[in-house]
C-alpha cells in the first residue's frame, strides 16, 4: 500500500520523502506511528533551523558591552543588608512565608532529559544518591515538597516534567511509592515535546527506525509550551497505550490551568539532578515578590574566569545568560573595584518564575529560540543498517530554559554560596566533577553543618543524611534538637 498521497506530497516538498522509503515494510500500526510523528513536526520550521535562517547573536560582541547584573550578593544576605536589592533577608523570608502559608507556592521539576553524560539506564530522577539511605533524587525532591506543604499547612503542588524518553519509568515508579507521600492533586505530570534531528550535510530527517523517526527531547525550554500543550489524563509515550497518571483529577486539565485552580502565583524551578536545592526557600521567593520581579535567578560566584558556568549578564537593560563557551576569556577575566570578577555571575538553573509571566510567555510565539547542537546519533541509513558515527553527524534542536530571562521585568539575581545549593548529577564515576560521589559528598556536608548548627556532637568523617521528612533545612535541626537530644555514632540516615 503506498503512503498517504497528502503526506508524501508534503514530505516531497521539502526534500524528505526519504522518511518513506521503508512503508512498504511496515505494519499498520507502524505507519500509524509513524505518520504520527511526521504530522507533529512543522517541515518548514525544520527547514529554516537547517538553513541557519534563526537569529543567531553574536555573544563574543555582546559580552563586551555587557554589564554585571542587578543582584543580592551572599555577602548581604549573611549580614542582614538590603544590598543591591534594598531587601533585607528578613523582610524576604517574612514575604515568602506568608506566599508559601497562603499556598501560592508552587514547584516546577524538570526531569525530560536523556542523562547521557551518566549512562544510568533508568531516567535520572530514578538514580539512588541518598549517601546512607541511597534514596532516589525524586524521593528526595518530592519529599521536600511534602515537608514544605506540612511545615505551612497547605498544599504545594509539584508540576514535574517529563518528556517520552522518561515519561512512563518515572510515572510507573512514582505510582510504586504513592508519590512518596505526596497528595494526589499534588503532583502533576506533564511530557514535553520532542524535535527531531537532521543530517547535518544535507538537512534530511533521520531516522531511529524503519518506521520511527529520531526524535528527542526539545530542551528544558520545551518547559513552557509542554505547561499549556499536555492535558492531565493524557496517555503514555506517544502512539503507545499508557496508563492515566492523571486518575481522579479534572480530565484535560494542563498545567497552567490547575495552577490557577489551586491559585499558584509562583513556581519554584529546579533540574532533578541537584538534590541539594532548598526546594521552596522561602528567601529566594521573597526577593523575587519583594522586588515586583518577573523573573528571579539563583547565581553562585564564580571561582575562576573560566569556570563552566553560564553567565549571567545585562545586555541592554535585559538579563541574559552568555554560555561561558560564547564568553571571551578577557572578558571574564575582568575584575571590579574590590578585585574580584567582574562577571562573577555564574547559573546554576535554579530560578522562580511568575504564572502570570509564564502565561505571558505563552502568548507569544516563539518566545525561545531553538539553539543547534552538532551531535553524534545513530540512526538507520539508506540500506536499512544501523549506522553508529564516530564523529557529529547530526544538527539537534534544543530550548534552554533560561533563554526567558531577557523577556522578564524587573529580573533578580540573588547568590547563594555552592555548598548550600548546588550539586548537580551529571556524570559517570571517573570524572573530576559532579559525580554521585561528589554529590554525596555535598549532602553529607550540607546535613552535617545543619546538626553542627543545632550543637549535635558528629564523629568525624562519619556520613550523615537527613530526610526531608525528619528536618527540611537547618531550621528543621534546630526544631529537633530543641526537642531532645539527637545521637550519632555513625554512618546515619535519621528519618
Ligand atoms: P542537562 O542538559 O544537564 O541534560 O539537563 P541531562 O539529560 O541531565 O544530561 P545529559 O546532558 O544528557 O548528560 C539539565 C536538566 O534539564 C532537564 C534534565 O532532566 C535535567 O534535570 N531537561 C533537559 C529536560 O527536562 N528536558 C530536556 O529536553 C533537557
């Protein structure tokens, strides 16, 4: 049976009637699949991402006319001053906590990555980091949100993002452990889109299989189209029968609409690889409603010019976040009058965003650019064999989240110090830097320091870890400690 006339008309006009070659081979089901996702995919964008026919800045130029950003240094925040926001960290925590008790708080995870830099075979969010307990990175998370929902007495709905390379292991995971504690209308799982990708010589679509495109996921970016495009009751991994996760909830709800429902003005944003993250820190969100932002940023100073870390800069009166690959090295090197770095700036994807900003950006079209990454995929070549390139052989197409922030008002950068916020997972053991091990390494200090706080008598080089559901934070410690002695005579996991 030969292909759909309509659709090979399409594919023809564009150069990738290629995608077809194989048609005859498949089942019913297949060419269902398959003209599924070719139907999904706008040809001319693909085309014109191709063509580089995208307004590509140039960052080198820009970095030289930037400007360090509007920000609260940690400095001020540990001595009590308003600093470059004219906010005190008292009067933030004061605003955040009555957002957080009067349940405006919500949580925004995303977890649609493909964690190949790590090479675990489930999604990321799955990975056991816990130090003693070797509890997941979405226990972990999802925890937190629980704590923060008991500690102000109200719901904190977690809105997680999946996207199909992770979507059904998480949702069948999550439903395993009864959302680790979370209320049902708590969670809200939504997948986010994919693109595919493209011969990076000629432009033509390649595919995954006889009847499958490669399509992967379309960036963390993808975040704020998936907020309006996924309805809750929506069915696993495109083209597959997968279960409701959405069972019980208001059928063909997305996210922004149950936002609005539970009345959430604000999304504490985070990647589900950094567990270190105080998920719904009530400073942060004060600064960022103290000070009518749209948009507020997490940076940590950056120790060394050359650090890998995107920076955080004004262009124009906007923010912005140069890719440090973009950033001349004699611009980073610059000092201030103090002499440290000029651009000392660095990102760390941690952020709080407004809902009406969101929903702002919703409006627009295309409010993020798709950046190109030359990668290497495998994919099925002309004969029908797999080919596995030793060298790039494809153009990707990602969102990057933070590609927002020039489009906000009143944007804030507020710096925390590494060690209280920042520890990503992202590589296999071997590497020099953010490695489980590393990662462990962080929490294991971090829940130390809160008990040390709170005068508890540690052994030395004994691992300690903290449930969320036991202490959130320091203050969490200082509650416990109050309340009777806390003994640790080794490794610990309190609970
Ligand atoms: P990274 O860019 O570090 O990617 O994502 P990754 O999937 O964790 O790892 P590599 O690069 O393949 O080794 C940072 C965060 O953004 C999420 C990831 O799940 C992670 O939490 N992300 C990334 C998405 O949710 N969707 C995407 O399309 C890309």
């Amino acid at each position: 049976m030969p292909a759909p006339a309509e659709l090979a008309d399409r594919l023809a006009r564009h150069g990738q009637e290629h995608v077809l070659r194989f048609w005859d081979e498949l089942s019913d089901d297949q060419r269902q699949r398959l003209a599924g996702q070719l139907d999904a995919i706008d040809l001319d964008e693909i085309a014109a991402l191709y063509a580089g026919d995208v307004d590509q800045p140039d960052w080198e130029a820009a970095a030289r006319r930037a400007e360090p950003p509007r920000a609260m240094r940690l400095a001020d925040r540990q001595s009590g001053q308003g600093g470059g926001l004219g906010v005190t960290r008292e009067e933030a925590e004061k605003r955040g906590k009555a957002a957080l008790d009067a349940g405006k708080v919500g949580v925004l995870l995303v977890a649609g990555g493909q964690g190949s830099r790590l090479g675990f075979e489930k999604p990321k969010g799955m990975y056991p980091i816990g130090p003693v307990s070797a509890a997941t990175l979405l226990q972990i998370h999802l925890e937190k949100a629980v704590a923060l929902a008991e500690r102000h007495g109200v719901g904190v709905p977690v809105y997680l993002m999946t996207s199909p390379v992770t979507h059904d292991d998480t949702v069948e995971f999550l439903a395993e452990h009864d959302r680790f504690g979370l209320a049902e209308d708590d969670l809200f799982i939504f997948r986010q889109g994919t693109m595919p990708a493209v011969d990076k010589e000629t432009g033509k679509l390649l595919l995954a299989d006889k009847g499958e495109l490669f399509l992967s996921p379309d960036g963390h970016g993808g975040t704020v189209a998936a907020l309006a495009t996924y309805k809750s009751g929506t069915s696993g991994k495109s083209g597959t029968s997968g279960k409701s996760e959405m069972a019980g909830r208001p059928g063909g709800e997305n996210a922004v609409e149950h936002m609005k429902r539970r009345g959430i003005e604000c999304l504490y944003y985070l990647q589900v690889d950094n567990p270190l993250i105080p998920i719904g820190d009530k400073e942060l969100i004060g600064y960022h409603l103290a000070t009518d932002s749209e948009l507020t940023s997490v940076a940590v100073a950056k120790e060394t010019p050359d650090e890998k870390l995107g920076n955080f800069v004004m262009l124009d009166g906007k923010l912005c976040v140069i890719e440090y690959s973009d950033f001349p090295a004699e611009v980073a090197a610059q000092t201030d009058e103090g002499g440290g770095l000029r651009f000392w700036a660095g990102s760390i994807a941690v952020h709080v965003f407004g809902v009406a900003f969101l929903e702002r950006m919703l409006a627009l079209k295309d409010a993020l650019p798709f950046h190109i990454a030359k990668k290497k995929v495998p994919h099925l070549g002309a004969d029908g064999e797999p080919v596995d390139p030793s060298e790039p052989n494809a153009l990707k197409f990602e969102r990057f989240i933070f590609d927002l922030l020039p489009q906000a008002e009143n944007p804030i950068v507020v710096e925390y110090a590494e060690e209280e916020i920042f520890a990503p997972l992202k590589n296999a053991p071997g590497a020099p830097k953010d490695t489980a091990e590393y990662v462990q390494r962080f929490l294991v200090n971090q829940h130390r320091g809160w008990l040390q706080a709170a005068g508890v008598e540690l052994p030395a080089d004994t691992p300690v870890e903290i449930s969320p559901l036991w202490a959130l934070d320091a203050e969490g410690v200082l509650e416990r400690a109050a309340r009777g002695p806390i003994a640790v005579d080794g490794p610990t996991y309190l609970r």
